[in-house]
C-alpha cells in the first residue's frame, strides 16, 4: 500500500515552499501594505478545502538579530540549545527558534537579577505587578530591555532559555485548488509599526512581503471544518470580508465558479480608501461580469468625514439580505475578531428585526436558529 501523500507534510514537518508571487493589493499612496502571495505547492502532495488557513513558520528578520547579538557582545558562531534540544549557533536560534519581538517576565527578571539599575523589573514580575508589567511590554521587543541595561551580562545558553520558542501564523487561503491545482494564495496585510522612537515590525507578514524571496518557506494546512462554502450548490452565500477578511471568500469565489454552484454570491468588502485600497477589484468586478459574484457591496471608511463599515451597507440592504436569508441563504464573516465582527452580529440581527419584522428577542432567536443550523459560519482572529 503506498503512503497518503497528504499525509507526508504537517505542522510537526512543514513543506518547505516557494514563493512564486508577491504582489501589493494596495496602491501607491496607501496607509497600508497589503499584498497576495501565490505559493508554489507543486510536488507536495498538501491538499487544501475552501475555508481552509495555511501555517507558516516565519524567520526574524536578521537585522534585528545582529543588533541583539550586538548588544550582548556575542559572535553569533556560540552554540546553544534549540527549543527542541539540537544544538545550533545562537545566530540561527534568534532567526529561527525563538521569538525576539515580544518578550515575557522571564527576561525581565533575569535582566534584573544580573544589573542592580534593572531593580524595577522585579515587582513587575510577580502577581501584583501584572498591571504593571503589562503596561511595560506594551509596544517594547526584546531588544528594548537589553538596550537600557547593557551591564547585564548573560551566556548564550541563559539568554535564550529566556525566550519563548517561535510560532508560526495562520493565514487564510484565498485560492480553491479546483482553479489552481498545485498553488496556495493569501492575502496578507504586512504589520509595521513605531512605538517607543522604533520601528517595529510583526514577524511573520514581514517575512512574506520583505524576507521569502528564494528561500523556503515553511508551509502547513490548518483545516477549519467549520468555514467550508454550503454543501448544496444551490444554496446562496452572503459574505462579509472587509480588510484582509476577503481572502477565504475570493478562495469561495474560485470554487463556486469551478463547480458550477447556482446558488448566488454577495460579497460586503470595506476598507480604508475606494483610490487606494480596493483589493482585488479587477478580479471581483471581472466575477461580476460573468455573474459568478451577483452582488457587491463596498464600504470604503476613509472616503468621506463619516466612517461607512460594511454594516451600514448590510443595513442599507436589509430587505433583499433577509431575503437571501429566507432563501435558505449562508452568512459568513472573516476578519477582525476584536471589534468588526461583533458589529456585523449586532447588524445582523438589526437586519432581522428590521426586514423580517421582528422584536429584539425574535430576531435574536433566529439568528441562534442561523447558528444552530450551521448557516452562519465565522472565521476572525
Ligand atoms: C485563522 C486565522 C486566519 C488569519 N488570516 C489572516 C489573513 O488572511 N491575512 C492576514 O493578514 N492575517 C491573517 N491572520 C492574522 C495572522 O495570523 C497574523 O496574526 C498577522 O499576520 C500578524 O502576524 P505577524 O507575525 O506579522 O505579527 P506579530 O509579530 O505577531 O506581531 C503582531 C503584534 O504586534 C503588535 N502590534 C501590531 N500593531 C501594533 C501597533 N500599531 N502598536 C503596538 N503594537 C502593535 C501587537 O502586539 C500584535 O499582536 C489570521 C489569523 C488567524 C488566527
Ligand atoms: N485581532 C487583530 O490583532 C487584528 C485583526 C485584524 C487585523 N489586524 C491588523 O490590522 C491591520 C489591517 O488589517 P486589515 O487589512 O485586515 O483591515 P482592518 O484594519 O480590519 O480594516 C478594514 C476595514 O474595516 C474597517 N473597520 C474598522 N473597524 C470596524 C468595525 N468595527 N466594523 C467594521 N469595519 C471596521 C476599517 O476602517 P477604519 O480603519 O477606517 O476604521 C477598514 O475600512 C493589519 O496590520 C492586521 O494585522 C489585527
């Protein structure tokens, strides 16, 4: 019996990837660096479902890593233990092991321990001085600490015994491989900032956007049972996706479109400026055309005084939405957890009470009914 392939590559032995595009979504002029990736998956044997996330296992960036090595005096050629227990240089640990943009209590009081001046960090690092601690890491890296106290002194082996062993991130693939066999895409918003005089940059889009040209990049999928399109092609799929929230749906697009799904598409997509921000706008308004997305609903927040989210436009529409609903339509939601999301729930029943005629209570049991039933499916981080 041969072995599955789709076995053969996990998060545990990731596929070592090539990147074949990186392309900016977001002209010039943009408040924002969002970009589309296209993976190469050719030989890999990985297999992915719409609604499915990729893993990827990113590296520091190495500047950040010899500034560290710098600052604490070291070659970089010193040995020192991986997370895993193999023995590499600490040059490749900061690259690739341990997490060097955030740091924890565990530096702090050891910093403390090894320089008298760092004596503030202790109470920071005990129950009480949670508070405390947390308004300290707010916006500081590893490297923050460490330039504030250059008389503490460590070996390699303790100092990376204070980090914590590098993640990788979850990005939403935004490809069906019914249209694209053997590639992944993404949509990936690259995160920078500056915070304390620094400019800071989150590890992972980084690397995608700055950092993966020819060299592999390290690939996992992350299966999401929960976000799949509706099993009967007939059925209607209301999507709001604003901000890098769009990449399952453009992946849902892809499939609808290869499968021949009759059921039809509304997409809600917003973010900051119509000029600027626009993504995939040739692709969607292309599905337009050829009646694959039948409905396309924009919401740009920065074009006028007032802010316009996808919400408003949901309840702008809300007789025809709670139509599709009635149709038996699905409802799905991707993006931002912390505050987008719950303002589309709370719309979403406003569009219900509104359109169907119903009180607070009922509309709040019908949207439990959507849940329960499966037809309303989220995926925000
Ligand atoms: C299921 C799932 C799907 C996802 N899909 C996508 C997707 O399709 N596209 C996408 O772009 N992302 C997606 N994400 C988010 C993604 O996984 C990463 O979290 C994101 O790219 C940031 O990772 P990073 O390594 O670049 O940044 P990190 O190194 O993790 O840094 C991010 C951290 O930087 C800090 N930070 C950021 N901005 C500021 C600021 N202005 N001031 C102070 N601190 C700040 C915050 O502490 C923040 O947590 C998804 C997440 C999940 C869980
Ligand atoms: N949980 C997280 O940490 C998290 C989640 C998502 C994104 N992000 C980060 O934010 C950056 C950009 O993300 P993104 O491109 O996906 O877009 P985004 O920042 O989520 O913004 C997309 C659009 O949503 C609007 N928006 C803001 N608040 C909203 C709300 N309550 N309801 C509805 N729409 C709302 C934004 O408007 P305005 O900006 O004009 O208000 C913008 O027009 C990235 O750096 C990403 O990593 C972080």
């Amino acid at each position: 019996m041969s072995a599955d392939p789709t076995a053969l590559y996990s998060r545990k032995n990731p596929f070592p990837a090539q990147l074949k595009t990186n392309r900016s979504l977001t002209g010039p002029g943009a408040a924002k660096d969002t970009r589309h990736f296209e993976i190469d998956l050719a030989d890999s044997g990985l297999v992915y479902e719409v609604g499915d996330s990729l893993g990827v296992f990113p590296t520091n960036n190495p500047v950040l890593v010899e500034e560290i090595l710098g600052v604490l005096g070291f070659s970089g050629e010193e040995e020192v233990t991986d997370p895993n227990g193999n023995t590499i240089t600490i040059r490749e640990a900061l690259t690739r092991s341990y997490v060097i943009t955030e740091k924890d209590k565990k530096l702090l009081a050891a910093i403390a321990q090894k320089d008298p001046t760092a004596a503030h960090f202790i109470p920071m690092t005990t129950p009480e001085g949670r508070a405390e601690l947390e308004a300290y890491v707010a916006g500081r890296e590893v490297i923050d600490p460490l330039l504030a106290h250059p008389a503490a002194k460590f070996t390699p082996e303790e100092f990376v015994k204070c980090l914590r062993k590098l993640q990788p991130r979850l990005y939403s693939i935004a490809s069906s491989q019914k249209a694209n066999p053997s590639e992944v895409h993404l949509t990936v918003a690259a995160v920078r900032y500056e915070t304390h005089g620094r400019k800071r940059e989150g590890v992972c889009s980084t690397f995608l956007s700055d950092r993966s040209d020819n060299v592999p990049v390290p690939v996992f999928v992350h299966t999401a049972k929960h976000f799949r399109v509706p099993e009967d092609p007939s059925t209607h799929a209301i999507m709001v996706g604003p901000g890098t929230g769009i990449a399952p749906f453009m992946a849902f697009l892809q499939e609808r479109k290869a499968t021949g799904a009759t059921g039809k598409n509304w997409l809600f997509f917003g973010d900051q400026k119509s000029a600027t921000d626009f993504l995939y706008r040739e692709e969607l308004e292309a599905w337009q055309q050829e009646g694959v997305l039948h409905k396309l609903s924009t919401a740009f927040s920065r074009d006028q005084a007032e802010k316009v989210y996808v919400q408003h436009r949901m309840l702008e529409e809300a007789e025809e939405l709670f139509a599709w609903l009635e149709q038996g339509g699905y409802f799905y939601i991707c993006g931002d957890a912390s505050r987008m999301a719950k303002d589309v729930d709370t719309a979403l029943h406003q569009v219900v009470e509104k359109a169907g005629g119903k009180s607070p209570e009922e509309a709040a049991a019908y949207v439990e009914e959507l849940k329960k039933s499966k037809r309303y499916r989220k995926d925000v981080y």
